[in-house]
C-alpha cells in the first residue's frame, strides 16, 4: 500500500489514490465526506481552515460547518426540485413549512440523502392517496370525505 496522500473528513480513513477516496465517498457517505489532502486535514486538526474552493456561484467560506452544508445543500437540490412537483396539492405557504422540517429534518441526520428520500418517498405516497380518493370520489359521484368514508368501509 502506498503513502497516504488524501483523507476522507468524516471518517478520517486515509487513501493514497485519490480515486479510491472519491468511490470510498459514494460508496459509504452519499459523496456528502470532502476528499481532502494529508496535509491540509493535519492544519485542520490544529484548528486551521483553508478556504474551500468551489466552483459555482458560491462564495468561499472559511467556515466549514457552513461549507459543508452548502455542499449537502447542493446535493439534496435535486430531491427537493422532485418534491416541488410532487406536493403540488398543498398552497404554497403548506409546501414551505413542509420543505423547512423536511430540510431541517434532513440537515441534522447522520445521513441527509438518505432522510431526504424517505420524505421524498412519503410525500410521493400521500400525493398517490390523495389522487387515488379523489378519483374514487368522481367515479361515485361524491364528495372527498364521503368517498374516505365508503372506502374505509369497504376495506376487509
């Protein structure tokens, strides 16, 4: 095995290919760990911060608490634009408190991406339920709640 050349930050595993960090990354933190230098994790044990450098519309931060909820931020954009469409039903001010706890939620677990597919998954479900009762209420020719109520009652 070689000289370790690159550390993973939330593990701290040490690798000397950086392409073996970047699969260890995806592989077992969601690609949310930062594949830094040796060198530059040793400064950050002793309470130095590099700058991180990104490429994007982002301003650099020194803080990297708040660099790296950028980077999950950006890493949970994709779900939450799926989650735009998905909760469709709701007004706009229900969708933003929906949104805030399920980023809140999602922000403060060990796993982001993992806790952002679980809302996802719910929201898609209660989206289908809703449109299925709703559906059911046209067919009979009633109301939401009635055609809720027949349903319930059918159920063996």
């Amino acid at each position: 095995m070689g000289k370790p050349n690159y550390v993973c930050t939330l593990c701290k595993k040490d690798f000397s290919r950086k392409s073996n960090a970047n699969r260890h990354d995806l592989s077992q933190h969601q690609g949310l760990a930062q594949i830094i230098r040796v060198g530059d994790s040793k400064l950050r044990d002793k309470g130095f911060f590099a700058k991180a450098n990104y490429n994007g519309n982002r301003s650099s931060y020194e803080d990297p608490k708040k660099a790296r909820l950028f980077d999950i931020l950006e890493k949970l954009a994709p779900r939450f634009e799926e989650m735009d469409q998905t909760i469709s039903i709701f007004s706009s001010e229900e969708k933003q408190k929906v949104w805030g706890r399920i980023i809140i939620d999602a922000i403060s677990s060990p796993d982001p991406i993992r806790s952002m597919n679980r809302s996802l998954d719910t929201m898609r479900k209660g989206s289908s339920i809703h449109k299925m009762i709703n559906c059911a209420a046209l067919s009979l020719g009633v109301t939401r709640t009635i055609a809720e109520e027949m349903l319930a009652n059918m159920v063996v």
